[in-house]
C-alpha cells in the first residue's frame, strides 16, 4: 500500500484520485488545494465541493510519483 490514503473521513483506503480545488472567496487563482481520494469516495468529495461552488476538478495521481 502506498502512502496515500483517502481524506475522506474514517477511510483508510489507497488514494489513486487528486481532488484540485480552492475557496475562491479566500484563495487566489493560483492557490490549489489536494484532497486525496480512492475509488469508492473520488465523487462524494468531488460532489461535497461542487455543491459550495468552489472550482473542482480531478486528477489521477501519477503513478511514477513517489509520495
């Protein structure tokens, strides 16, 4: 297991989605932040920040990249 872990609350699963969003009420344009998530959780937290009309979009991670 990588050392990614889902940041959905009590999931402990393996993270293989980049969640990319920002509060634009607090945040710059240039300002990103990254949830983890796996499979199962990927829409509810795409879902989660849609429905607050923060700017979202997803990225699978790279999978050369060591954590």
């Amino acid at each position: 297991m990588s050392d990614r872990v889902c940041s959905r609350a009590g999931c402990r699963a393996e993270a293989v989605w980049q969640v990319v969003w920002r509060n634009p009420r607090i945040h710059a344009a240039d300002r990103r932040k990254i949830w983890a998530a796996c499979d199962a959780h990927v829409g509810f937290l795409r879902d989660y920040l849609a429905a607050r009309d923060f700017p979202v979009s997803v990225e699978p991670f790279d999978t050369e990249q060591v954590s």
